[in-house]
C-alpha cells in the first residue's frame, strides 16, 4: 500500500478544498512557520482516528475552519486518504480494491462520520483495516514534533507497544481481549444455567401432582360438556316451535304491507306524469325567455354602436387640432436651425487664424527647452561621479561600525553567559544539598503497605456484596412465587365475583334503566345480607329463589309508588329493618341463616330433615303454616313437595358467595405476605447498595494510594536521574566558563582593530563632502532654468490643443444643426399628410350612425311581442305546478301509512330475529362442544326432558368442584419443563465444551504471541545495530527486555555514540536522541514497512553533517518504504523527488504549491543549454 493523495476541506487553515498528491517515494513539505505544515500531520492522525487532543485541540470544533479577517467560518470539515492497494496487501474484504479510500467528516453539531470507499462505516472499522501495518492515530509511522523526546522518554511498556504494532500483535491482543470477554461472558452464563436447572428440578416435581389431577379433571370436564350439548339441543328445539309461529305472523303483515305500497306506486305514476308536462311548459317558457333576452342583448349593442361611432367622430376632430399646432411650432424650429448654421461658419473662420500663430510660438519654444536640459544633464553627470566616488569610504565606516557593535554585542553577551553559567553552577550546589533520597524511599515503602491493607479491605467487600447478592436472589424469588398465587387467587376472584353480578343483576336493559333513573343500583341485594351455614346453601337458595336478588331499601313504600313507571320486567323490594328479638328457633332454617334482615321470621317456619326419608316422616306432624326441607334442597309441605335441579340465575349464589369471601381473606394473607417479602427485599437492596457504597469508597482510597505511590516512585526516579544529570551538568559549565573567557578576550582585540581602520576612513569621506556642497550651489540655477521653459513650453501647447478643441467643437455642432433641419423638413411633410386623412375619417363617420338608430327602434317594438308570450308561458306553469303540490301530498299521506306498517312489520321481526339469534347462540354453543346435532339427537332418548338433562349437569359439576382448584397447564408446563431441562442439559455441556475451546484460543494465542514478539524482537535489535552505526560511526545501540515474560517484558533500548560512555539515554544531546529515535524507528520500518513514514521536522536538532547520514539511510530505504517529510532544511529538501511548498499568503489560510524536482531539473538543463 503506498498513500497517493490526500483531500481536505474546511479542516483547520485549510479551508479551501485542497489535494495533496505523492507521487514518488521522497515527498518533501516546506514553507515557513505557522503556514499550516503541522496541520498536514494533524490531518492524517485525525482520519486515522485520533481524538481532538491528540492533533492540539480540545472539541471536535477546534479541526473546523473557525474564518479568518477576511473569511467566514465553514460548517464542516473533510479528511480523505487515498492509498493504492494494487498489490492486494490490505487484509480482509478491501484485499481485492485497487484503490482505497477514507474519509472522515465532521460538522459543527458534532457528528463525526467514516467513510470506507465512499460507504459509512464505524471508526473501529477504519483501524481494523490498519491492524498490523504500523499506521493509527498513534503508530510509529507518524513522528511529529516532540515524538523523538517521547520515544526515548517512554517507559519500557509504552516501547513495547511499538514493537507488538510491528509485529502485528496488535491483531492477537485484540482477539485475545474479545476471547478473555466470551470466557467471562460464558462462565457467567454457565452459573445462570445451573441456577435455572436447579429452578426446572423443582417446578417438575410440583407439576407432575398437578398433571394427574388435571387429567381426571379432563375426563369429567368431557362428561360435563356432553350433558351440557345435550341440553342445548333440548332447548334448541323448544325454541324452534315458537320462531315457527312467529314466522307466520310476520308474513301476514308483510302481505298487508305490500298492498299499501302498491297503492302509493300508482299515486307516484301520476305525479311523474304531471312531472313531465311541467318540464314541457318550462321548455316553452326557457325558449320564449331566451328569444326576450336575445332582443334585449341586440338593442344594447346597438346602442353601444351608436355610442362608440359618436366617441371615434369626437377622437378624430380632437387629433386634427392638436396637429395643426404641432406643425406651427415645428416651422418656428426650422427657422432657428437655418440661423444657427450661418453663425457656426463665422466662428471657425476667426479661430483657424488664431491656431496659426500659437504654432509658430510652441516651435521657438521647444527649442529653449532642448539647451536647458542638455546643461541639467551635464550637472547630473559630474553629481553621479562624485556619489560613485565618496561611496566606497562610506561603505568602509558603516562596515567598521557594525563591526564594532558586533564585538561589543557579542562581549555583552558572552560576559551574561559566563554570569548565568555561574548562578546556574551556584544552584546546582544548593539542590544537591537539599535532595534527601532516603526520605522519599522511606514513604514508598510506607505506600506499598497501606496499598496491601486497601486491597484485603476491598476483598472483603466483595465476598460481602456476593453473599447479599444471593439473598436478594432468593427474596425474588419467594416475591415472584406469592405474586403467581396472589394472580391466581386474584383471577379466581374476579370470575367468582363476575358470575356473582351476572346471577344478582341479570335484569333487562328497560329495567336497568328504570333501576338508574330511579337510583336505585346502589341498593344492596338480600344475598349480601345473609350468610349461611356450609352445607345448606342449595337449601336456602330453594326456599329463597326468586328473593335472592331482591333490592333491600329503607323506604318500600316510595319503591312502591315508583313501579308504576316500570313497562316491562320484575323487580322485588325487601324492607332493611333487624328482626324483633334477634333469637332463632333451634331446627329450623333460621338457625343455618345469619341475617338482620325481617326474612327470620319466614325461616322459622321451615323445619330441617336430614334426607328425603327422615322429611317424610316429619310431614305428617307439620302444622298450618310450616314446611320441611333437607339440605339437598327437597321442600315438602303438608300437601305438597318441591325440588329443582334446573339451572337458573340463582343457582350457587351463596356457595359462590362463601368462595368469594374465603378468597377475599386469603389475598388480604398474601397481600401481608407480598408486602413483608417486598419489605425483606427492599432491606436486602438497601444493604446491597451501602457494602457497594462502601466498597466504591474503598476502592477510591486504594486508587488514591496507589496513585501518590505512583507519584512517589516516579518522584524517587526523577530524583535520581536528576542527581546524576546535576553532576554532569557541573562539569559542563565549568567548561563552558573557561571558553567565554577566552573568547571575551579575542573580540577585545578585533575591536581594537576595527577602531583604527574606521577613523582612516572618515578622513577621506570629510575631503569629499567639500566637493559635493559646490555641486549642490551650482544645481539651483540649472535646474530652474529648466524648469521654467518647460512650463512656457507646456501653457503654449495647452493654448494650441484649446483652439483645435472649440474648432472640432463648432463644426460638430454645425453638422448637428443642418440634420435636425432635415429632420424638421420631413416631420412637416408627415402632419400635413395626417390632417387630411382625418378629414376623410370625420366625413365618412355620419352615415352608420343613422343606419343604427333605425335598427334599434325596430328592436324595441319587438320586444314588447315577446314580453306577453313570457307572461302566458309562466301563467301555464303556475298551474301544473299546483296540481304537482296536491300530488305531492297524496304520496306523504301513503309514505306515513307504509312507515307505520313497517314499523309493526319491523318488530314482529325483531321478536322473530331474537328467538333466531337466540337459536344461533344456542347453536353456537353446541358448535363449540364439537358435537353434531344430529348426532346428539339420535344419541339421546325420545322422552329426554331439559330437567332431568339439568340434574345430570349438576351431578357432573358437583364432582368437578369436589377435585378443587386445578392448574389445566400443568400437562403442558410438565412436558414443556420436562423438555427445558433436556434442552438446558445440552446447553449445560454446549457452554463447558465451548469454555474448553476459549480457553484453547488464549493459550494459543498467547502461544504465538509469544513467538512473534520474540521473532520481531531479535529482527529489530539485529536492524538496529546494523543502521545505528551508519548513522553514528563508531557507534553501539541494542535493544534489552525489562523482564523474563514475553507476553509482559518492556523494551529498552541502549544507545553509545562514538567516545561517549553514557549511563543512560536520558543523557544524550537533543541531536544523539533524534538520531536514536530513527535509528528505532526505521529499524521497525525495514521489519514491517508501513504504507508510508511521516515525518514532522525530526531533522531540526540535527547538524548538516548528521542530516546527510540521516537523508543518505532515507534514499536507501525509500526502495521499500513511502517517505513524506516536512523540513526547514535545505540538505533535506535536496534529497526531495516531489517537493509541495504551503503558503499562507491571505491571513489564516494554508494553500499549496506543488513542484516535480526531477522534471523542473531537466527543465533548467535544458534552458542553460
């Protein structure tokens, strides 16, 4: 991959859209400070996916163009690099382009978009290209200003980073760090399943005793639904029989309809046919009226005619008059013209006479002015000998002068030096004294041991949370458990409660209404009122069916004298008042009936029996009044017995009742119980949330003290380092002393020397000044005289050119007179033409409009004609129009019969509609038994009755409830468990055999992480050492692990230039580490060469001497590897192929100058040849 252009736009200077093209292998950027060069560098970090700062900027704004004094601000900024992949090397899908191209885009809302060959793709995407080949927004193929100093300065870590980036470790590590992620991720999901696995165990177990219990639940419920379809069979053919006799009622009506329909169909045929002969008499009428309109519109355009030809004969005279005024004036015009023509001759006759003579004059005068500037010009020569002469002794002074400054600048400046170097040395003395290293030893021992108690501390905390963690798991669990029972009971309740409501409020809608309008809804029914005892329930539903859903109301007397406005439905009122003495006679109903209700009374009266049996016997001794009955319901009297097994709207209203209100208790438990497990959980949370509170605090302390330690340890380093940089630098300013001293004394004498040959040369430049003065007097009279005949010269020739202008000017003007006569000429001819063809016009004019008058008399006559046949046609139409009215009303008086008779028609339907829609709903419900009715009817007997089909129904229920509550999806949760657990046991061995295989992946990974470090590591250190001395010969460099683990060892690199033996890098010149750093870094370049190598003024400390060395190694690697480098060098821009200069010649705008150094070579041959 080589970079072959780079677009921007609106990005920092570069505002205008800008393409930098690198077309060869050495591409040099100049130009001079703060142009704009670094923004280049900027750029190419930036598309790579370096933040704002990292390219020396706060926000993503700061990269936008911000305007200048003469520019406004753009609204989004652009980076493309354009790199050529014609051999394949970039990896993954873009291995087949030719060309790649990214482009980053950021507007000032702050979207930053990424752009792959013009598609949208993530950031990660664009470094996932770039993995391995050393190019990101921090890779060893960018070094910029201050990346020297950083490289050498970084940690042995941070210099390892280099090494894996060439390596292409880079690729591993990121594998590695998704795989270690997988791991955590699956061991987590590994405790989740075991955790679930240990739930589906227990639900099995309790959904295999539900799942028998539903079965037998099943069988019953199909016995159940088989009586019930049998039933609704019986009913079904009930109803048959009465929508048969409906159905003839309604046809009779219908019949009788269809007569009166026909009689309003033959009222209707005459009213269409008075209908049309209204239609023909306003045919009659529209004609008549169009031919009376039509007249009306001839007369008014014949008064209009006679109008306009009147205006036109007024127009005409009009115009002829103006005309003739015209053409008066027009010969007073001509007049003027003709004596204006004679007076412009006379004036260009007098003036030529006087151009003439001003001729004459202007030819003696030039030659005055001709001598006077031959003497200025002789002046002028012996002036500009004289300057020629003084200027070389001129130039001796000013020479000497500078000199003598120099010196003196240069004492001033070396004699500050030797005074800094010896405060500098002075300070030295005193930090040596004040460093105290053993203290700052002492407090990063003292560190190390409050770091071990922080984490023993924060250990604890989290075995804590872990444990709370559990607890609160548990808490949910019983939480969800009892919400399940509290939704169930909750469901149960409300079907209870629903069927309870449909049984006691199973009115009419008329009798509902009647029920609100009257506000008698809020009324408590008598079943609310009563509690009964268990096992009596069918009993007392038998005896007080029919008042069970009795309204209990103060005031009966009022309810009373409202049922006359009840129209249709039964209502029951029961007085609410306590019964007198509140006691029950044993044996009794009363006694199994709780109520304060008057009904005690009546209940007294009924005696209870065991069974049917023991009743019998008691029917004998009953006396007036009295009753018997059993618990099964059976009610006998002295003459009479009565029993129901039929199923009615009373039916189980006070066992439901008793359900409901066992119901209501057991959700008041749970709703205790939900609130003391919600308490319970919250407490849980609560201390869950202060161990995690105190644990973040506890990890805050550590994080402090392992932050001072770190600051500690490195405060220990810099001291040390500083100490032996302080030795040093004694020695140096020693030195440096000595060698100010002795320089001082050179420029003493220089001075001394300067002095004397400037004083030479002053005496000379005095006798020259003498000469000049004599010249300077004789100038003022030359250069007058001079002066003044060329101003003659000139008033002459202005005079000369004045005349020439009025002459051109008079016979401009006399040319212009005699056109506007001709012009005046023909304009006459054309007005005496146009007055006589108005003549004509006015004259022909009369006769139309006699013609007119006459036509529109004969109009009006006809007109009048007219107007009576309209009033006739309209008197016609009156009258059809009145017969059509009493029609009308014929037809309404029918329309109103046919309603009422549809009416009654439309209700006797409504009844037959409702037993049809009561026999479909009947049906409906057998169809959802799946049952045939057929079927079901040659199934059952002939003499099969709908009561004794009712008991059976009522037996079957009885045995439904007997089997309790039941959970109908406790078959399919027991299969679908069932197959959960399976299905989890597979996951179960899916998830270890998948954490075998990750854990494979990082030990393989860490494997060949190893190798390829170790591998690149040799290559680098043998690459290094072979270009180190090339760059320093006599010089040694190697690089060396900081530890024995190769997936964690830091690198170092150790440098010694030729004669120096230096203890550390740290103790190079600015020069020695530039050199070091690019020793390293095309030492990675040669072992993974990178698309391109930027590189940002690293030559800049560097002497002419090592910048060729430098330059040299560049030429010879730029075989292999893309170099663009920005310098101030001229050495460096030599060695160029392709040089773009950066201008800023409009305030804070960069733009681009672009030189081919070969072709502009070959073009300056072959101009010298």
């Amino acid at each position: 991959m080589r970079l072959r252009k780079m677009k921007m736009a609106g990005f920092k200077s570069f505002v205008d859209p800008t393409t930098l093209t690198f077309p060869s292998e050495m591409v040099g950027i100049v130009g001079p400070n703060g142009c704009g060069k670094s923004n280049i560098v900027d750029a190419i970090r930036w598309v790579m996916g370096a933040s704002s700062k990292n390219i020396r900027g706060d926000t993503l704004e700061d990269v936008i163009f911000k305007g200048s004094s003469n520019r406004k601000p753009v609204g989004q900024a652009s980076i493309e690099l354009v790199f050529d992949n014609s051999e394949g090397k970039a990896g993954g899908q873009y291995a087949s382009y030719s060309e790649i191209a990214v482009r980053r885009q950021v507007a000032r809302d702050g979207q930053s978009k990424y752009y792959l060959n013009g598609s949208p793709c993530r950031r990660r995407d664009v470094a996932d290209i770039f993995l391995g080949t050393g190019l990101g927004p921090r890779s060893y193929a960018i070094i910029e200003q201050g990346t020297i100093s950083r490289l050498i300065d970084a940690k042995p870590e941070e210099m390892r980073t280099h090494l894996e980036e060439a390596a292409g470790i880079s690729k591993y590590k990121e594998r590695r760090r998704e795989t270690e992620n997988r791991i955590r991720h699956t061991r987590e999901n590994l405790d989740r399943l075991h955790d679930l696995i240990e739930e589906v165990d227990k639900q099995i177990t309790k959904l295999k005793r539900q799942a028998a219990a539903a079965e037998r639940y099943k069988v019953l419920k199909a016995e159940q639904r088989r009586a019930q379809a049998e039933l609704i069979v019986l009913r079904l053919h009930a109803m048959a029989e009465q929508a048969s006799q409906q159905q003839q009622l309604v046809d009779t009506q219908d019949t009788q309809l269809e007569q009166t329909i026909a009689e309003l169909r033959a009222t209707e045929a005459d009213l269409e046919s008075t209908r049309q002969q209204h239609a023909q008499a306003n045919e009659t009428m529209t004609t008549v009226q169009g031919e009376y309109y039509q007249i009306g519109a001839d007369i008014s355009r014949l008064e209009q005619a006679i109008q306009h030809a009147n205006e036109t004969k007024q127009r005409h005279q009009q115009e002829r008059d103006q005309i003739e005024r015209n053409l008066a004036s027009l010969q007073q015009d001509l007049t003027q013209q003709e004596q204006a023509q004679r007076q412009f001759d006379q004036q260009i006759d007098t003036m030529q006479t006087d151009l003439a003579a001003i001729s004459a004059e202007c030819e003696q005068m030039g030659e005055a002015v001709l001598s006077a500037e031959q003497a200025e010009k002789l002046w002028r020569q012996a002036w500009d000998d004289l300057i020629e002469e003084s200027n070389e002794p001129s130039h001796q002074v000013e020479m000497h002068n500078q000199k003598i400054e120099f010196v003196d600048q240069e004492i001033a400046r070396l004699q500050e030096r030797e005074m800094r170097y010896q405060a500098e040395h002075a300070e030295l003395m005193q930090n040596e004294t004040k460093v105290d290293l053993h203290a700052l030893e002492q407090h990063v021992t003292g560190h190390e041991k409050m770091m071990h108690e922080c984490q023993l501390a924060l250990d604890h905390m989290q075995l804590s949370i872990t444990d709370a963690r559990v607890k609160i798991d548990t808490h949910a669990q019983q939480l969800d458990a009892a919400k399940a029972q509290q939704q169930q009971a909750q469901s149960s309740l409300t079907t209870l409660q629903a069927l309870q409501d449909a049984a006691l409020q199973g009115e009419g809608q008329e009798l509902q209404q009647w029920l609100s309008d009257n506000q008698y809804t809020q009324l408590q029914r008598l079943a609310d009122h009563i509690s009964v005892e268990s096992g009596w329930e069918r009993a007392a539903e038998m005896v007080l069916e029919g008042f069970l859903d009795a309204l209990c109301t103060d005031d009966i007397e009022n309810a009373a004298k409202q049922l006359k406005q009840l129209a249709k439905g039964s209502v029951t009122f029961f007085q609410k008042h306590s019964s007198q003495d509140g006691r029950t006679a044993p044996g009794t109903l009363a006694a199994k009936i709780k109520t304060d209700l008057a009904i005690v009374t009546q209940l007294q009266q009924i005696l209870l029996a065991n069974d049917v049996a023991d009743a019998l016997s008691m029917r004998q001794q009953l006396q007036p009044g009295q009753s018997v009955i059993t618990a099964d319901g059976v009610w006998f009297g002295q003459y009479w017995v009565r029993y129901s097994n039929a199923a009615s709207a009373s039916e189980g209203v006070l066992s439901r009742k008793a359900e409901i209100v066992d119901l209501t208790a057991q959700l008041a438990r749970m709703e205790t119980d939900i609130e003391r497990f919600n308490n319970t959980h919250r407490q849980a949370l609560a201390e869950l949330t202060d161990l995690e509170s105190a644990r973040d605090e506890a990890q805050q302390t550590y994080n402090t003290v392992f932050q001072d330690h770190a600051e500690q340890q490195a405060e220990l380093a810099r001291t040390k380092t500083g100490l032996e940089h302080w030795q040093q630098r004694d020695t140096q300013l020693r030195t440096f002393i000595e060698e100010a001293k002795k320089q001082c004394a050179d420029y003493q004498q220089q001075k001394a020397q300067a002095l004397l040959r400037r004083d030479s040369a002053q005496t000379n430049l005095t006798s020259l000044q003498a000469r000049k003065q004599t010249l300077l007097a004789d100038k003022q009279d030359v250069v007058s005289e001079f002066d003044a005949k060329k101003q003659q010269a000139s008033q002459l020739q202005e005079r000369r050119h004045a005349l020439q202008l009025e002459i051109e000017t008079c016979r401009t003007r006399a040319a212009t007179s005699v056109s506007i006569a001709s012009r005046l000429q023909i304009q006459h001819g054309e007005l005496q033409q146009r007055i006589e063809d108005l003549t004509k016009l006015i004259d022909e004019s009369a006769q139309p409009i006699a013609v007119h008058t006459e036509s529109l008399q004969q109009s009006l006559e006809q007109r009048l004609h007219v107007e009576a046949q309209l009033l006739a046609s309209r008197k016609q139409v009156e009258t059809i129009e009145a017969h059509i009215r009493s029609k009308d009303e014929q037809r309404l008086a029918a329309d109103n019969k046919i309603n009422e008779q549809r009416e009654r028609l439309n209700q006797q339907r409504m009844k037959l509609q409702e037993l049809t829609v009561r026999m479909q709903t009947l049906q409906e419900q057998l169809d959802q038994y799946e049952w045939s009715l057929q079927v079901l009817i040659d199934a059952m007997p002939e003499q099969a009755s709908a009561s004794d089909w009712q008991q059976k129904v009522t037996h079957t229920e009885d045995k439904i409830k007997r089997l309790g509550s039941i959970n109908l999806a406790a078959i399919d949760e027991f299969k679908e468990q069932s197959e959960r657990k399976e299905y989890l046991a597979a996951q179960d061995a899916d998830l270890i055999k998948a954490l075998e295989t990750l854990e494979t992946a990082i030990r393989k990974i860490d494997r060949e992480t190893k190798e390829r470090f170790k591998e690149t590591f040799d290559l680098v250190n043998s690459h290094i050492q072979r270009m180190y001395p090339r760059l320093f010969p006599g010089g040694k460099a190697y690089l060396e692990m900081s530890g024995d683990d190769l997936l964690t060892a830091g690198v170092v690199i150790m440098a010694r230039p030729p004669g120096k033996r230096v203890s550390s890098i740290q103790l190079l010149s600015g020069g020695e580490k530039a050199l070091t750093a690019a020793a390293l870094v095309l030492a990675i370049f040669e072992l993974n060469p990178a698309p391109f190598c930027l590189l940002d003024e690293v030559d800049a400390p560097l002497d002419d001497a090592n910048v060729g060395r430098f330059c040299d190694l560049l030429k010879d690697m730029s075989q292999h590897v893309q170099f663009i480098f920005i310098t101030h060098n001229k050495s460096s821009m030599a060695y160029a192929d392709h040089m773009l200069g950066v201008t800023m010649n409009e305030p804070g705008v960069s733009r681009l100058v672009s030189v081919d150094i070969d072709a502009a070579a070959e073009l300056a041959g072959v101009n010298q040849a």
